[in-house]
C-alpha cells in the first residue's frame, strides 16, 4: 500500500489516520504529520462546485463506488481528482 501509485488516505472517526506517499505527493508535502488528524474537507471539494465540501458531497452520492473533486494542495494548487470511497466496518474489539 505504501509505494501504490494512486493516492490512499485511511479515516477513523472521519479524520486521516494513516495515508502513503501518493497521497503525500499529490498533497505537495513529505511530512505525513501535515495531515494526519485532517478531515478530508481540508483538502477535497466537489469538482462541480469547489464550495461544497466532500461530506455533503458524500451524503447526496452514497450509492457511487467514484466521484470527481478537485485537491488543494498545501501550495494552493487545485488538481482534479477521482474519488474512490470504500468502508471497512470493523465490529466488535
């Protein structure tokens, strides 16, 4: 998982927890710190309009296994994405 070529950010509780070096790459950082803790709404939006957050962007699209959004890097660049979403429900402990 760490050398994919895609980008793979891993949520717990709706915040990065874990994330490789795609994703570090396409976010313009090496320092794994910088996003870890993030909600994906700190550097996702919709494609269609950069205002809605990808939450609400989520909630109106739970049924689509790909979305397109836009990334905004920490440098401010946008770079159109496609989102794949995919849920790992863990039960009991």
């Amino acid at each position: 998982m760490q050398h994919e070529r895609d980008a793979n950010f891993f949520l717990i509780d709706g915040s990065v927890a874990h994330c490789n070096l795609a994703a570090l790459n396409l976010l313009g950082t090496s320092d794994a710190t910088r996003i870890i803790g993030l909600t994906p709404a700190a550097f996702l939006n919709s494609a269609s309009d950069i205002d809605q957050p990808l939450p609400d962007l989520l909630k109106d699209n739970q049924t689509q296994s790909s979305l397109r959004g836009l990334c905004k890097t920490f440098d401010g660049r946008l770079t159109e994405v496609e989102i794949r979403i995919s849920t790992i429900n863990k039960i009991g402990r």
